[in-house]
C-alpha cells in the first residue's frame, strides 16, 4: 500500500500503484480525484534565490518500472530528501502538490494555492489571455 495525501483537504490516502508506480486516487474524505505516482529517488539538488525566498528543487526520480526522469518545483518549504529515499508525490493538475518521503513518513507542500480555485484562476486567465493574443496577431498580421 501506497500512502498520498489529497490535493485539496490534505486526507491521507491508502492505495495501491500499477507496475509504473502510478495511481488516479479518489479521496475517501472530500472525493477529489487526483494522481499519484511512487518514486525512488536518484539525485536531489536545490538551489536558493535570496531575493524571492523560494528554493528551486531538482530531484532525479526512478520509477518501479525502471523509468527515469526529474521532478522541478519552486517552494519557500524547507525540503530534503535522501538519494535512495523512496517518496510518493501527489499531481493536481500535472503540478506536483504534495510529496512524502515514505521513509520518514513526512509531508511537504509544495505548490500552496493549487486547488481548485487556482486551476478555476489558471482557465479564466488562459481565456482571457487567448482573445488578446489573437487579437494581437490580427492587428501585426
């Protein structure tokens, strides 16, 4: 069994994973369904900006299937995890939302705001933001 936790109320999960590590989860608290896929980590980089306070992490990742490939995010979370460590990291929206080292058994956030009023955020720029480049296009074209 696979540990994550839910991308909207924080619920711990129970689940199992498929041969690539990966799970659609329904929350059994609120019913927000989500991925989340079950790594071992690689390699683990950060790197601090002092100006903004958010650290840039890089984390190469190995999958149960023997798939390689890194995880970026930004976060002002203090986050370490150890090569060979394995973590289970939670997907809303192909962002990564959350991750739990499952050998210390903690929780990170790492992208705050990435619910639902986000996404809804997200579209309604998206929507905004096409016309006017259209619109744009039309006038240079």
């Amino acid at each position: 069994m696979v540990t994550s936790l839910c991308v909207k109320c924080g619920h711990e999960n129970e689940h199992e994973v498929d041969d690539a590590g990966e799970a659609g989860v329904e929350c059994q608290s609120c019913g927000t369904g989500y991925d989340a896929i079950l790594y071992d980590v690689r390699s683990f980089g950060a790197r601090r900006d002092p100006k903004s306070g958010y650290t840039a992490y890089t984390i190469g990742v190995g999958r149960p299937n023997g798939d390689i490939s890194t995880i970026e995010f930004d976060t002002k979370e203090e986050i370490v995890v150890q090569t060979g460590a394995s973590i289970s990291v939670s997907y809303y929206a192909g962002l990564p939302k959350y991750l739990l080292d499952r050998s210390v058994r903690k929780f990170w956030e790492l992208q705050k705001g990435t619910g639902c009023g986000a996404l809804m955020l997200l579209v309604s720029a998206i929507a905004v933001a096409v016309p006017v480049a259209l619109l744009l296009l039309s006038a240079i074209g």
